[in-house]
C-alpha cells in the first residue's frame, strides 16, 4: 500500500460542494453564499449543505421540530454504551431506537437517512 495518491491531493482538494474565493465570495453547491443563501436559517442552510436541495418551510419546520424535542439535557437516558455497541455491530437506526440505542442520537440519524441522497 502507497500513500502516493494522498501525498498528490496534499492541499488541493477537489470537490463540487463548496469553494471559498476568500476576500471575493464563497459557493455552496453552485449558489452564492452571502448573496443567494444569507436569508435561510442555519438549519435550513445546513440541510441545504448536506443535500443540495431546498426544503419547504412545512419540512423545515417538521425537522427542526424533530430535532429539537428530541434533544433531551439529560445524560441518564444516553446509554453510550448501548449506542456504541449498536454502532459497531451496524445496526440500523430502528433497530438502535427500539433496543435502547443513544435516544439523543437517534433522531440525527434518521434526518441523514431520511433526506436521501446526500
């Protein structure tokens, strides 16, 4: 095994998510961040980041619902423990809620499955 193909990307990483033109502008996804992007919330333009889409003030509304009221302070319902062994055995996401995974975790888990491809 080689580490040629690292060492030939060292410093030029190439992507079609993002470019930052520092001091000039900065694009997401084709779209101008500060020009085309600066009215969304973060959530909004997080989900935009992750899938390149725009979503429906009812979606965006529904999610961060879900992401917000399921975000409990309380570290005596994580069992870390369970969510990691549920991780590294690749469980899946319902199979990690109904055994008892990471309740803090579950819901981001199932955001990232459920806006598709990403």
């Amino acid at each position: 095994m080689s580490n040629k193909a690292l060492l030939a990307s060292e410093g030029h990483l190439v992507t079609n998510v993002g470019k930052a033109f520092l001091s000039e502008r900065v694009v997401m996804r084709g779209r101008d961040l500060h020009r085309d992007l600066g009215n969304m919330s973060w959530f909004a333009l997080h989900l935009y980041g992750i899938t390149g889409r725009d979503f429906t003030d009812n979606e965006l509304k529904l999610l961060n619902y879900l992401w917000v009221s399921t975000s409990y302070p309380d570290p005596s319902i994580w069992p870390n423990n369970t969510a990691a062994l549920a991780g590294s055995a690749r469980a899946t996401i319902i199979g990690r809620y109904c055994g008892g995974g990471n309740k803090n975790e579950w819901p981001r888990l199932w955001l990232w499955s459920a806006i598709g491809e990403y």
